[in-house]
C-alpha cells in the first residue's frame, strides 16, 4: 500500500463503520485514547499534545470539528482549512491511528460510540468544566489532561 493510501485509510467518516472498529479492538483489549479538537491550523503546539495523548494507550483516535461548528465556535472567519484538509493532515501524522468528525459543538455524541478508555484534553481545560465528562463517567472512561505547549494556540 502507498503512503497516501494509508493515510486516507485512516480516515473514518462513517461513524457505524468507526463502532465496529472500535468494538474489535476493545475485543482484541487495545487501550482506545480519544481527543477532539478544531485542529484549523495545526502547529508544534498540537503535534506534541497529540504525540503525547498517543503514549497514553493503543490506539489514538482524533475526531475533528466540522465546517459548522468551527464556525460557531471561533466566529465567522473560520475555519481557515477545510475539514477534508484538516482531517488528511492529522491522518498523515504516524502516532494518529483513526480520524473522524462531529457536527455538535461538543464531543458527546461521537463519545457515546467510541466510549475510548482514556479522553484527553489541553492544559487549558479543567476536569469538572468539561460537558462530556458526565458522559466518560457514565461508562467509566479516565480523562487526561496534556499540559498545553507554551506560545503555541491559534
């Protein structure tokens, strides 16, 4: 297989097809970690955050906001790339495994399918502000906070 197959492999926009995967490596006991994020313009910043969620189990899935909800996240002006772009540069990275999307402004429902064993999030975030932690909790998943890498945010 060629490179720019294998990374188009890894990106998964069906999200019944994402379920059965998930469901054969949690069979086969792989340790699932999950982020999410805008990921517009990726920079050192979010490439050490991601290398680092990846040393914390098997298999890395990021899932990306869509168009829309970038939009209504960080204003009109956004996103800057596209979400076929922003999805093809984080699968072209070796310590991502799977990329996907959600619509919501929130992970919590590509959550409920995934349900990865470990949940990571920036430095920036506290724990108990995070609306999806109610939703880890729920089926007894951890969630990682990554020190955020100084001078690198967009």
């Amino acid at each position: 297989m060629n490179i720019l197959q294998s990374i188009f492999n890894k990106i998964i926009l069906d999200h019944q097809k994402l379920k059965a995967m998930i469901e054969k490596l949690k069979r086969e006991n792989k340790t699932i970690v999950f982020t999410n994020g805008c990921f517009d313009i990726l920079h050192t910043g979010h490439v050490t955050y991601l290398a680092k969620a990846k040393e914390l189990g098997d298999v890395f899935i990021v899932a990306v906001n869509s168009n829309a909800s970038v939009k209504r996240l960080k204003g009109n002006h956004r996103p800057i790339n596209q979400l076929e772009d922003r999805m093809f540069l984080l699968a072209s990275l070796c310590f991502i495994d799977i990329v996907t999307f959600f619509e919501e402004d929130t992970p919590i429902e590509i959550l409920k399918i995934i349900q990865p064993h470990i949940h990571v999030k920036g430095g920036d975030y506290k724990i108990e502000n995070l609306p999806e932690k109610t939703i880890i909790d729920s089926y007894g998943g951890k969630i990682v906070l990554i020190p955020f890498v100084e001078g690198y945010s967009t």
